[in-house]
C-alpha cells in the first residue's frame, strides 16, 4: 500500500480540500500522511486512519521566516526520505512551503491545489518547481511560467457539503420566513457585526417580520449583535462559530459572506445565492475575482467592502427579497458552476501522478 503525503496550511480553507482529498485516497487503498504545522490539531480528527508530521515553518512576512522554513525543509526532507511517498500534494499556506520545498529536493512526485483564481504566495514559491498544478477555477493571476502543467478539476468538498449537492432551492412565499445566513470566515467578520445588523433593522416593517437571520458573528461581537436584533423584534440565530454550516447554506434563501475558495465552491456545489464581500486586506486581493465568477454569472452580487453601508445593503436587500423569481434563478446559476466530484478527478491525477514514478516506494528517478 503506497504513501500519499499531503500539505496545508493550518486553517480550515486550505485542510478542508487536504481531507476531501485524503478521504477518496483512503478509499482507493493509499495510506495518507498529512504534515502541517501545530495548528493542525483542530483538526486532526477530520482524518481518520491518517499519520500526522509536523515540521516548523513560519508566516512568509515574518523576520524569522528563512531560518524556520529552513529548519522546516531539514525535517520535512528527513521524514520524507524515511516514507518514501508516491506522491506529494501541497495545499497552500505557509506550513506547506518547507514540505514541498524538500519534496523536489528529494525529486519527489510534486503537485499544489490552487483553490483561489488569484495563486496565493505560498504555491507561487513552489509552482515553477513541481509537476502539476491542479486549479479549482480558472487562474486569474500569477498562473505559473509553464501553463501546460495546470489542470482544472475544481476544488474538493468536505463530506458534509458532497452530502448535500444541488439541495432543491425553497422559494420564499408570500408573506413567509426569508432565511438569511451571515457569516465572515473562520474568524467571523468585525463589519458585518456593524454594518449588516443595521441595514437589517432599516427595512420595512412587513419584511424584517419575516426575516430569520442566522449570523456568525465574533464573539467580542455577539452582545451587542444580539441586542441590535432583539430591539427591532427581529429573529436571529447568532453563534461565534457553526458547525452545521453547510446545512444552514442550504436552507437559506440568500447568504451573505466573504469570498475565499471553500465559501464560492459550496456556494456552488449547494446551489444558493449570495452577497460576496471580498475581504479587503487579504494578500493580493485573492477574494475578489473569486466574488467575480459568480457575480460574473449571474449568481450573485460582489460588494466591496468599501461600498458596504447600511443605507447600501438595505436597498440592496429590499431589491432582492422583492424578486424571489430571481433569487430562486441565481441558485441554479450558482449549482450550474460546480465541478461533480472534484475530489475523484484530484485523486485521479494525484494516482496517474503517482503512477509515473518509477522508482521502488514511489520516488522519481
């Protein structure tokens, strides 16, 4: 049973994809070894069976950045000359750059996911060095030198949003609930505890009684948040974190959120409408051209934040809720943007990938 070794960045966007994938790889009969950094341990229970390496690496900003990520690619080489995978996969974030830095050293079998249209720092370092490039969407920016390498397969869901593909859209009725779901990221959003609450309780009377928010907010947040909602008698579900999101996306008439990767594929995969506000302060503006392919297609809306006012998104939502039609139109839209079984096609080429090697446990030669 051959060795496939995967590497993300410590948070939720970047591991996500890593446990789709390792998920379909497990089932093909490959043992998978996931090496990332100390954060990782929130999430280590997303990969059963799975070996977990840690190797130190560090922010690419930060003053120390080449000593750690030195130290980190002497480890990362050292465990990998000891596993000997078929594969290396990269994910992005900073804790994969000392891991396939040492994985072409070891003229390992390399490959990076891109889950942004806009290749995020961490891959640029890498993607001129390893054999594939596999894209969730088309690349928009900073492609790599050979643009024969890339590969689009889309970007591999968790269980929980697979399990829920194309969930029929529920057409808000006549004097009905509106679901509306909120969210800013694993972090949560500090404007939308601001903004979004106070556009909310300018609407009419007739339609914030029908209105249910479910909102993520921080939880700094949460208080002040709560009491905005329960002064103008509005229903709202608040919470720092969800665990159920993908459930609560596909029972909401319009989301509004943020615009990384994992949100605009199960925006896709789910099939529902929404308001994106590309995060404003993220490296290279990666958020907006990925508010870009849905707003582009009819699927949603993409509202700098700089744009983002009460008075804005009140006659914003007014407009929207007056439409159902419409809105009803946007979710399918949105479903018809989905690539079917993303996480196949990736294990796929991670295999045919894997397949090319030719040396005894799985290295190049």
């Amino acid at each position: 049973m051959s060795t496939i070794v995967l590497s993300a960045g410590g948070t939720g966007g970047h591991l996500f994809p890593a446990q789709a994938l390792a998920g379909e790889l497990s089932r093909r009969g490959r043992k998978i070894v996931v090496m990332t950094d100390t954060r990782f341990i929130q999430y280590a229970t997303r990969f059963p069976g799975a070996r977990i390496e840690t190797v130190p690496s560090s922010p690419l900003n930060a003053i120390a950045a080449p000593f750690k990520i030195a130290a980190g690619i002497a480890l990362a080489l050292a465990k990998l000359l000891r596993l000997r995978p078929a594969a290396v996969i990269g994910f992005g974030g900073y804790p994969s750059v000392p891991v396939m830095l040492a994985a072409t050293l070891a003229r390992l079998p390399t490959a990076i996911i891109e889950q942004n249209a806009v290749v995020g720092r961490a891959n640029r370092l890498v993607m001129n060095k390893v054999k594939l490039v596999a894209a969730a969407f088309p690349i928009a920016r900073f492609a790599p030198r050979d643009k024969s390498k890339i590969v689009l397969t889309g970007n591999p869901l968790r269980p929980e949003v697979t399990a829920l593909w194309g969930a029929p859209y529920s057409l808000p009725q006549a004097d009905g609930a509106i679901r509306l779901l909120v969210f800013g990221g694993s972090q949560g959003a500090r404007a939308f505890s601001k903004i979004i609450p106070a556009a909310i309780t300018r609407l009419p009377h007739g339609l914030k009684h029908r209105l249910h928010v479910i909102q993520q907010c921080r939880l700094e947040d949460l208080d002040s948040v709560r009491e905005i909602y329960a002064r103008a008698e509005i229903r709202a579900d608040l919470a720092p974190f969800f665990s159920d999101l993908p459930d609560r996306m596909a029972a909401a008439h319009l989301v509004i959120g943020r615009a990384g990767a994992g949100t605009v594929a199960e925006l896709m995969a789910i099939g529902r409408p929404a308001i994106l506000v590309p995060l404003p302060y993220a490296l290279d503006d990666n958020q907006t051209p990925n508010a870009d392919i849905l707003a582009d297609a009819g699927a949603g809306w993409r509202l700098p934040e700089r744009d983002l006012s009460p008075e804005l998104l009140s006659q914003m939502l007014i407009g929207i809720f007056a439409d159902p039609p419409d809105l009803k139109a946007r979710a399918a839209k949105a479903h018809a943007m989905a690539t079917p079984d993303a996480a196949g096609k990736l294990a796929d080429l991670v295999e045919s990938l894997a397949g090319a090697s030719s040396m005894p446990g799985g290295a190049a030669a």
